[in-house]
C-alpha cells in the first residue's frame, strides 16, 4: 500500500509505488484570476506526461486522448527520471502553439491488489469517473492530516482487488475496495488527493468500487 508519514511541523510524503501526494509546480494557483489574467482561460485535465533524453516535460495526452505539445518544456520534481510516461493533472492554457502549463499535480496510480487484512478507515470522496480512453478508473479524495511527534504515524492507501462476479446476463463484474490506513495520524485538516486504477488489463464489463467515508460506505458503478 501507498504510504504517507507525518512528523513534527513537516509532512513527509513517501509511498511504494509511483505515487506523490497532492504536490504543485511554484507557479500553480488553487484559485485563479477569472478576467483576463494569465489563469482565465486555465484548463485542468489528467493526462500522461512524457519527459525527455534531458528530462524536460515535453508533451502530454489528456484522458480525452488528445495529444498536446507543451510551448516551454520544464523540468520538475514530480517527474524526474528521463524518458519517462508519467500520470498527473496538467494545469494549461491552451494556445495555438500546444498548451501553456501553468501547474502540475501528481496524480496516485494504485494498482489492485489481493491483501489479507485490508484497512478501510474513511476518506471523503469528491468524484469518481472513468477516463475517456477507458484505461483509468480516476478519484478524487480528501485525506485527513495532520503534524506530530509520533515518527511511527503512517498513512497508508491501496485498492484491494476482491471478488469477480458473473452475473445473470453473462457479463462479468470485478470488486474492488479502496484501502486507507489512518496510521494514527491526527485528522486536523483535508487534503486533496487524485487516484487512477488502471483498467486496461482487467478484462471485465464493469467496476464496482467499494469505499468507506465519514457518512458511511459508498459503491460507485462502472461500466467500462
């Protein structure tokens, strides 16, 4: 499971897998000017994003499949390594020329997995869609957090892959639980987090995705 420790006064942010916690590039705003400014016309969709042999962000395609030069290609710290495909939430403008990037956002790719003793602690829950391409299962989540002293708090989250059923009208359906370790972290305050669950190998006709809120468990349906 992906995993997330807090100590005194900093958040320290490490998991297992391809994955970073809510993170965004300097010039990324959460609320932008709506007249004429730099961020009026600021676009936000999930994407892949390519890095170049000099590890500069290059282009990216968008879960509506459309494939966007970017007009200044940049380095950052969410994806690092050369020549490399990786998942985020791509902040533009778009231009004539490709896309202007305003901000970045690393988006939490969870692979399911079979666990013995699954966690689910609550999460809040802001959407679940599929991506248009159908190759991802996408969330949007809220995480509580918060600073202590305890260096052994960790925050862990998953997906634990659990039954696949066959229903009556031949189709086939895979369930599938969303994991959260609170890990005694305090809950002082929410922070977003965006997840995809590859689909692309799971050759079934739907989704059921089971997760655990403060209101009470929740299953978002889908049909891929």
């Amino acid at each position: 499971m992906l995993k997330l420790r807090v100590m005194k006064n900093k958040l320290l942010l490490q998991f297992f897998i391809f994955s970073l916690l809510h993170c965004l590039l300097s010039c990324t705003q959460d609320s932008y000017d709506k007249g004429e400014g730099d961020y009026s016309q600021m676009i936000g969709k999930m994407a892949m994003g390519y890095t170049s042999s000099d590890r500069l962000i290059t282009h990216f395609v968008t879960d509506d499949g459309e494939q966007l030069k970017v007009t200044k290609p940049f380095a950052s710290s969410l994806m690092p390594k050369a020549d490399t495909v990786y998942r985020g939430v791509f902040y533009y403008n778009p231009t004539d020329r490709g896309a202007e990037v305003m901000g970045l956002n690393r988006v939490t790719v969870i692979n399911p997995h079979v666990y013995t003793s699954p966690k689910t602690d609550p999460v809040r829950v802001e959407s679940v869609w599929l991506s248009k391409t159908k190759e991802y299962l996408n969330l949007s989540l809220y995480l509580m957090l918060g600073t202590t002293d305890d260096k052994e708090a960790v925050q862990r989250i998953g997906c634990h892959r659990d039954t696949l059923i066959q229903n009556t009208d031949g189709t086939r359906t895979l369930h599938l639980i969303f994991c959260h370790d609170q890990g005694n972290v305090p809950e002082f305050y929410s922070q977003r987090i965006y997840c995809s669950i590859p689909t692309q190998d799971v050759d079934v006709d739907s989704i059921s995705l089971r997760i655990n809120t403060y209101q009470g468990l929740i299953t978002s349906k889908t049909k891929l």
